[in-house]
C-alpha cells in the first residue's frame, strides 16, 4: 500500500514539569487507556510489553472506514525510545529524547518521518505539528497531574 508520496519530516519539542526519570518511565508504559489521555477517540490494543519493547495498534473509526496502525517502540534508557509504525494510511519512523533542563523540568525532541500510503494523505508540516503538540498538550496535562499525585502521597507517607 505504499504510494508515490514523499516522506515528510515533523519535529516538535515540549517540556513536563517533571524529572526525566518520571517522565522517561511514564511516556514509555503504554496502555489501552491512552486513547482517553490524548483525548482523542481510538481504540489501542497492546499485543506486548517488556523492559525493552513495547508493540500495539491502533484502530480509528474514520467517516470513510477503519484506519489502522501497527507500531513498534525499542526503549533506549534512560532518556531516548524510537518507534517504526507501518499502517492502513501512514508509516511513520520516531525518535523520542528527553532532556533534564533544570528545576525538575524536562525536554522531549520528537522527531517524526512520516509516508502516506495510497490511502493516507501527509499533512502540511505546519497543520501537522500543531496536531502532534495538541495530543502532547493533553499528554502533558495528563503526566503533571499524575506526577503531582505521586508527590503529594509521598509526602503523607513521610509523616
């Protein structure tokens, strides 16, 4: 299913207020929930997860039909993963690092290639890293909240 289409590079950088070995751990567990984190609405089903590697797919019920992704993700810690994506309408090859930058914050580098297939189509760069930094947005919201939980349980139970 692939096209004529040419890869489109995307790139981004976020940061959490948060410790790298937070955030490292927490960007890194995948689950059937993220869908709700992202907010957004598709279906992820994990086929497995190790210390090393974690592969799942997802499924969006698009107005034309199913869309659907099998991606792959190889961890490399303490601070970098790289996911290969082959799907219904796209692929995409991603490299994640994060960076300490001080005061409990923490850098992610998102760096994406993406192709369309004959079904799929490559946003302009533009409208799709705006795409990227809303879902990361929402994760990010997601990732302080919980952080913030483990911190304020960590200070009742030192008392």
């Amino acid at each position: 299913m692939q096209s004529d289409s040419p890869t489109r590079v995307y790139e981004f950088r976020t940061r959490f207020h948060a410790p790298l070995p937070f955030v490292y751990a927490w960007c890194t567990d995948y689950s059937p929930e993220d869908p709700q984190l992202e907010r957004d609405a598709f279906q992820r089903r994990i086929i497995s997860k190790t210390r090393r590697r974690a592969v799942y797919e997802d499924l969006y019920d698009q107005p034309d039909g199913w869309m659907w992704s099998h991606m792959e993700v190889d961890f490399r810690p303490p601070n970098r993963w790289h996911a290969e994506a082959l799907g219904s309408h796209r692929t995409w090859s991603i490299d994640y690092e994060l960076s300490d930058i001080g005061d409990g914050t923490t850098e992610l580098h998102f760096v994406g290639s993406r192709r369309a297939t004959s079904l799929g189509r490559n946003p302009p760069k533009a409208e799709m890293e705006r795409e990227l930094l809303q879902m990361w947005k929402n994760l990010t919201r997601a990732l302080e909240r919980e952080y913030q939980g483990t911190r304020k349980d960590a200070g009742k139970r030192r008392r």
